[in-house]
C-alpha cells in the first residue's frame, strides 16, 4: 500500500475526534474503526460506557487488553495525525499537559472499581 503519508490525513475533517470536535491527539482506535482521542477516551469511553460513543459497540475486554499490552494509541494513525497538523498537535499537547494530571488521577481512582466488577 503506497499511498502518501501527507494525503490520507490532510483533510483535517478525517482526523478530527468525534468527541471533543479537535484533532485527534493520540488517537486509540477502536475495533469498530472509530478512532477518538486518548483523552477522550480515557474519560468517557473508558470511565462511562466502555462502548464506542458512535456506534455503541462495546469495547471493555478489547480496551482492558489493550491498556494491558500498553496499545491503546494507534501509533501510526497518530504519527500522520501528527505529520498532517503538527502546529494543531503541538497546541493541543500543551493543553492537555495542563488537565492531564487531573484525568490520570480519576481513572485510577475509578479503575479499581471497574476492575473489581469484571
Ligand atoms: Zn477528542
Ligand atoms: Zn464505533
């Protein structure tokens, strides 16, 4: 498959997350295809539903096996995110270094009861 880099994701309506309506930083992608951000997906996804917020496919074990293996990014798809808008990416980095403690600390808070459930 030989298609420019720069192309696929030049349209920045194709790299835009569904949740939060900005670029797609980090973006994880689900097994239904629907790709949203990391952080958007740490907190909603992953605190509220564990569906896919378009689609509604449920994606708990697929996320719990992920975020074992440490894949939940998909490296690729955020490395041409990243070469498309690098400007956008670098803005939206610096954000979401300001809340990001914040969200890390509420995941790890509600992941042990999300794990005690399972
Ligand atoms: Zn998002
Ligand atoms: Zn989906």
């Amino acid at each position: 498959m030989v298609v420019p880099k720069e192309r696929i994701y030049g349209d920045l309506e194709e790299a835009r997350c569904p949740v939060c309506s900005e670029i797609l930083l980090e973006p994880v992608t689900m097994p239904c295809g629907h790709s949203v951000c990391l952080h958007c997906f740490q907190r909603t996804v992953k605190l509220i539903s564990l569906c896919c917020p378009l689609c509604r496919l449920r994606v708990s074990s697929w996320a719990r096996r992920q975020s074992r293996e440490k894949s939940l990014v998909n490296t690729d798809l955020w490395e041409l995110v990243r070469l498309s808008h690098p400007e956008r990416c670098r803005r939206r980095l610096e954000q979401r270094d300001r809340e990001f403690e914040i969200i890390i600390y509420a995941s790890r808070k509600r992941s042990m009861t999300v794990s005690q459930l399972q």
